[in-house]
C-alpha cells in the first residue's frame, strides 16, 4: 500500500479508538505510535516499554499499516497472535479498507501436508494409519497403534482435508491427537521443499509462505522468527521492518533458535523414517537390497539407543567444550549410521520404478527420510566443531538430549537482524538494555517508556515482608507458609499465589488446605485453562501456580485481589545457557544477567494483578530481600509504580477494604 507520512497516524489511530466498545484516547498509546512511526521513517531501532492497558498493538499496528514497508510482527504467545489477527489487524483494515492487507504465518507442521494426505488417499486409511505395532511413523514413539478414537479423528482430517483452503491446523473443529496430526503433516526437518516434493505446487504450507509474500504485515511466532534468523531468511518473505511484541521473551527464543539439538528420539523418528520408506519397496528390492535397508534402519535404531546410553551416563548439565574423544566417538558412529542410511534411501529416491509402479508414494518418503536425515548431520557438524563460543548441555527428564547454544547470542542476531532491517521492541515488562543485550548498538536505539493509564499509584500496594526469615532459615518455609494463611484470609480468597518451587507450591497448598476457608486450586489438578477458568468464575477461590502462571494469566475484576510471590525469581545458578554466559562477563554477571531476568519475571508475576482500570489489590512478595538488598530498586524500577510498604497490617487492611466492597457487591 502507499506509505503515509507520520502525521496521519494520529488521526487514524483516534479514528480506529473511537471505533472500539469504551475506546478512548490514551496518551502512552500516541506517544508510542508516534515514536513508531519515526523509527520505521528513520530506520533506527526502537524499545518501547508499554504498561498494562497502553492498548500497546494498536500502538505500533497503525503506524506499521501506514508506513508503505512490508512489516512483521512476531509475538511469543499464541494467545497475543490470535488477538491480532482477529481482532486488532480487522479493526486497521475496516478503516484502511483492502489496501492493506495483512497475514499469518506459522511452522510448517501447522498445515496438512498435501504429499500425506496423498499417500493416505492411495494407500487407504488402513495401509497407511491403521497399522500395528513397530510402524513408528503411523504409531508414534510410544509405539502405540492408533486406536479406535484415533482413528476417527484421522477420517474427520482426512474429510476436512478436501474442503479446507488453508491446511491451517487452527481451524479444525477440535483438537486432533498429536500423532493423528503428525499422520497429516510434516516438520520442517522432514519437508524435502517444494521444489522436490511432486505435491510442493498444491503444498498448504506454500500457499500461506506465498500469501504472506504478499502481504503488508506478517504476523509470526517467535520461533518461526528465531528459525528464519537461524536459516538466512529462508522462511520468510523479505521484509523491511520487525516489530517483536512480549520481546521480553526473545533472548531465550533465539537462543534455542540459533542452537542445535540432539537426542535419541530424533535418531528414532530417521530409523522410523527411513523403514517407511525401505519397506515399502520390499516387494520389489532384491534380497540383497532389502538385508542391507533392513540393516541400516537397525543400526540406526541402535545408534539411537547406545545416544540415550551414552548421554545418561553423562547426566544432566554442561558438557565441555570441544567434545571429549568419547562423545567425539559417539557422534562419528551416529555420521557413518546416517550416511550408511542415506545409501540406501537414495537408491529408493533415484527409483524410477517406484513411480511407476506405486505413484510418487515411495520415492516421496524416501526424500523426506532424506531432508532428515541432512539435517541430522548439518547437527553432527556443529557437534563435531564445538568451541569456546558455544555452550553444550545434556537435558530433559526421561528423555534426554545434548543441546548446543552460542553464548553471545548478541553476536549473532547484530549480524543477521539488526544490521539489516529496523527493528521494534515492546512488551509491559521490558527490560531496560534489552536491545543492546540483543544485539542492536547502542548508538542506534532509542528507549521509550510510554507507563500505563491504570491508576498504580491508588489502587495497588506492593507489601514486602520484610520481617520473615532468610529462606536458608529451617523455619522460613513454616514462616511463608503462614504469612500466606494470614494475606488469603484478609483478601477473602481472591488469591494468586505464585511459586518458584513446585514442592513449596505443594507444601504450602497442603498445609493451607485445612487453614484458609477458601478453596485452593492448584497447578497441575487440571489443564491451565480449565483452573483457570474455574478461577474467573469462583472468585473465593485461590489459584497456587509456579512458572507457567507468571505470564499470560489475564483475570480481570474482583476474582483477584491479592498477587503472591514467594521469592525473587532469580534463574538457577546451574542453567547452563546463564552459567556459561556468567563465567564469559565475570564479576559483574550478577548484574549483567540475573538481576535483569529476576526483575522481568517478578514484574510478569505482578503484572497479574491489575488487568483493568478498575482492578484494585495488593502485590505481596515473600522474600525480605526485596526491603533489604543493596539491589532491590532495580527489582522495584521494574515493577508498576505502586505504593510500597512492609507493614503487614497495612497490607491486610487495604485488602480487607476491598474484601468489604466485593462482598457487599456480590
Ligand atoms: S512441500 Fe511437500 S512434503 Fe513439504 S509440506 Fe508441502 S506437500 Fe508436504
């Protein structure tokens, strides 16, 4: 669309308010799209700081739709993704009109996969789903067959396959099973690319790659955006501007983004790849041919076992860098195992005669076991070359696998982001630096803080307990435990108690439970949305939740009065991403690392309590640090501007106040 200049973005932001239910002008959201609207005209990188109510999308949407640059906005929740292109980007375009015209983008296993969904119309629902035990594509690690219920969610896929336009995951009518979609779809690792695929000219995940291509704005996950960075822009289109909303988030999506990932399971889904697309050639290969498919699918299945092996003998943690010879032996077996493999599925690629006789089918897994079992190695190459600038770990509960992060990511994303295009960033809760710490020079970015119009100042009090004992006290856990009891019953339940630790979680519920006259719920009794809903709708009730609660939970109104923290969410001292990060700055890691992370989380884990410009209540945090540290007002700087006190009886009585007015009004 034709670029406007920055003075129509006033009126055209006013004229979109006023189009909304209560719209009204507020000044954090001009100011911000005014100091958008200069970033995207003079390119210099831009990090607003947007409180709760900014009404922060509109803020940087109007001035992206009138800029005339083709603008991506990637955000780190769904949540915020599915309210811009439902709500915010249909409101721009009602008063824009079709001159601007916006898409979404998501990962390729969000869409069907046409080539599947051809495979499952030639082979029958039977031959290609209903198989038994062993078949690793259609059953899934777990080696469970599909069941009854899967299978009829497979044929509600398979229907919806004919009639969609989209491929677009999202918009099925329910919730298919995880392996009954992957029966459907493929991963980025699996897709051959269009141009190898017989389906790439009909291919769903294309069409939305080519929609987009089209499109003024892009709206994208931060994964598909740290994957892009990760592939020299190979999956998205080409695009002047990136706005990075909930940008508090990035650093840790663009480590993993940058980084590498290896375990068992992937070495698994190539063998089960692989024997896809070797058995069913079976009927035509010679016995030698077939011994030596069947060969290699074993030892790549036994690759995979000796992989779990060998990384459970290590454990849990940073591994040194360069690899010792040991794992260095290890990842060469893996090598010869693929390359081994990849012999044999490239005799299937280069078949003609299985295109002849079975249609594309055969030859079209073998591609796809092939682009895995590449990216495979492109992994083994980084494991192989390990130096000083990258940290290696070995991960996860069950199932482990042997990670890889560059330390500077900064260096990274200054290279292929910052340089090349402008960049904005925005969040509630950003932290001061975040775009130098990204990477962007300090010369280049201007901060802003536009505050938030919710009134801090009157309706929310920030209460420390600062007379509880150190949490290496033996009694400070029985302590915290009681100052909750006492803070719940004077806020009449109404309470969301968020923990760093899941065991105090556990603790201080069961010990509550018989205490406090309000119901507990408690994370992991019930999916999130379920607790939370049942939250909204009892509002005695109390919600206790660790990390998955600090952010994104949004429960406007008298159903939350009381937000408790039970200590300062500094990151483990053993995360080995942080840990080799700290040991590369040296003394002032401290402040360079924790202290910035503590202070966003603990302002996400408070920013819970005021949704809406009647929301009144009390932020409670039990850790005396917060009253005493030399460090505590770069934690207080980062939370909203409420009044602050350590008197617990202040704190009970503001709470009882609004105890009082919500009962009478219920
Ligand atoms: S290119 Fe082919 S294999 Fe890849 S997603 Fe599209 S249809 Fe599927």
């Amino acid at each position: 669309m034709m670029a406007r200049t920055k003075s129509d973005v006033a009126p055209m932001l006013a004229k979109i308010v006023s189009d909304l239910p209560n719209g009204e002008d507020r000044s954090g959201q001009g100011a911000m799209a005014d100091a958008v609207a200069r970033a995207i005209t003079t390119g210099r990188h831009l990090a607003v700081r947007a409180g709760t109510g900014t009404g922060k999308s509109l803020g940087y949407l109007v001035p992206a739709a009138l800029s005339g640059k083709r603008v991506v906005i990637a955000t780190a929740t769904k949540a915020l993704q599915d309210q811009l292109a439902s709500k915010d980007l249909p409101l721009i375009q009602g008063r824009i009109g079709s001159r601007l015209s916006f898409a979404v983008l998501k990962g390729r296993s969000n869409y069907l996969c046409a080539q599947r969904i051809k495979e499952v119309a030639t082979a029958g629902m039977q031959g290609e789903l209903g198989r038994g035990e062993g078949d690793e594509e259609s059953v899934g690690e777990d080696g469970a067959p599909f069941d009854q219920r899967r299978g009829a969610q497979a044929r509600l896929v398979l229907a919806w396959a004919g009639e969609t336009s989209t491929g677009d995951c999202a918009e099925l009518s329910f919730e298919p099973d995880a392996r009954v979609w992957n029966a459907f779809s493929v991963s980025a690792e699996e897709c051959p690319g269009a141009y190898r695929c017989p389906s790439g000219g009909v291919c769903f995940a294309e069409a939305a790659r080519e929609r987009a291509g089209r499109a003024d704005l892009i709206v994208v996950n931060m994964h598909l955006l740290g994957a892009d960075l990760a592939s020299e822009g190979s999956l998205l289109p080409e695009y002047d501007v990136l706005v990075l909303d909930e940008a508090h988030a990035f650093e840790d999506v663009a480590s993993v983004s940058l980084g590498v990932s290896l375990s068992g399971g992937k070495l698994r889904s190539l063998a089960a790849a692989g024997r896809q697309a070797l058995s069913t050639s079976r009927a035509r290969a010679n016995s030698a041919a077939r011994s030596s498919a069947a060969e290699a699918v074993d030892a790549m299945v036994e690759a995979a076992r000796l992989f779990d092996e060998h990384l459970s003998s290590r454990g849990q943690g940073r591994v040194p860098t360069p690899i010792d010879t040991d794992s260095a032996a290890m990842i060469d077996l893996i090598r010869q195992r693929v390359e081994h493999l990849e012999e044999n599925l490239r005799n299937l690629a280069d078949d003609r005669s299985a295109v002849v006789l079975d249609g594309p089918s055969d030859a079209q897994r073998a591609v796809r076991a092939l682009a895995m079992s590449g990216r495979i190695r492109d992994v083994l190459d980084v494991l192989a070359r390990l130096d000083d600038d990258s940290v290696a770990w070995i991960q996860g509960r069950d199932r482990l696998s042997l990670d890889v992060a560059p330390i500077d990511v900064a260096a990274v994303l200054s290279e292929v982001l910052f340089e090349r295009r402008c960049v904005i960033l925005t969040s509630a809760t950003l932290p001061v630096g975040l775009a130098v710490r990204l990477g962007a020079s300090p010369e280049n970015v201007d901060e802003l803080d536009v505050g938030s119009p919710f009134d801090y100042e009157h309706h929310a009090l920030l209460y420390c307990a600062a007379h509880l004992p150190d949490r290496r006290h033996p009694d400070a856990e029985k302590a915290l435990i009681e100052e909750l009891g006492v803070l719940i019953e004077a806020a009449g339940g109404r309470t969301l108690a968020l923990f760093t630790s899941l065991a105090v979680m556990d603790r201080a519920a069961q010990a509550l439970r018989d205490v406090v006259s309000y119901p507990i719920l408690l994370q992991g009794q019930g999916g999130k949305t379920a607790l939370l809903e049942a939250f909204g709708t009892e509002p005695k009730s109390c919600l206790f939740a660790t990390m998955g609660f600090w952010q994104g939970v949004d429960v406007p109104g008298p159903t939350l009065s009381l937000v408790v923290i039970d200590r300062i969410p500094f990151p483990r001292p053993d995360d080995p991403l942080l840990s080799a990060r700290r040991d590369r700055i040296g003394a002032s890691a401290f402040r360079a690392i924790d202290l910035p992370r503590a202070a966003t989380l603990l302002a996400q884990g408070a920013g819970r309590l005021v949704r809406g410009p009647e929301d009144k209540g009390v932020v409670a945090v039990l850790d005396s640090r917060l009253a005493s540290a030399s460090y505590r007002f770069e934690l207080i700087r980062a939370l909203p501007p409420m009044r602050r006190t350590d008197d617990r009886a202040e704190a009970c009585a503001f709470l009882e106040e609004l105890r009082a007015t919500h009962e009478a009004s219920d």
